[in-house]
C-alpha cells in the first residue's frame, strides 16, 4: 500500500474510534441516540473508505486496491478496524 493510502486509512480510523470512545463517555446521552451516531460514524468511515478505494483504482495502483478492498470487507462483516501500520510498498 501506497504511504498516502495507510495514513488516510489511520486518519480515518483513528477519527472513527476517538468519535466512539467521546460518545461512550458521555453519559447524558440516551443509548438509542448513541447507537444513532455510532452508525453515522461508521457510514462516513465506509465513505472514506470507499474513496481511498476508488483514488487507488483511478491511479492505477491495483495494490493499494486490493489492500483497502480488503479493510473493507472486514469492515463490512462487522469487523472494526484497528490503527496499524499497513504494509507500505518501497
């Protein structure tokens, strides 16, 4: 994966689990609203994903695509993703 692509997808993680962790502290808030905006956050977190997605494919960078193809199918079947460092190319 392409440096630009990894530190997209750690920025965005790292947005979605701190907008999580914030609303898990705040306790006035009802659980039916938390629930709301936890999935609002992990719509615009799909969003973002899908972006990086398509910017690799109009680049050309099948192996960026394929990588980001696949935090997103974890990230689909209901497996959240982690900050990590991805494999970078040279």
């Amino acid at each position: 994966m392409q440096p630009a692509y990894a530190t997209l997808i750690n920025e965005l993680v790292q947005e979605y689990h701190t907008k999580r962790a914030n609303l898990r502290a705040a306790t006035a808030t009802p659980p039916e609203l938390q629930q709301q905006l936890d999935d609002d956050y992990a719509y615009w977190l799909s969003i973002g994903l899908e972006d990086a997605l398509e910017d690799a494919y109009a680049a050309g960078d099948i192996d960026s695509a394929r990588q980001i193809d696949g935090i997103i199918r974890q990230f689909y079947t209901g497996h959240l993703p982690e900050q990590q460092v991805w494999q970078v190319a040279a």
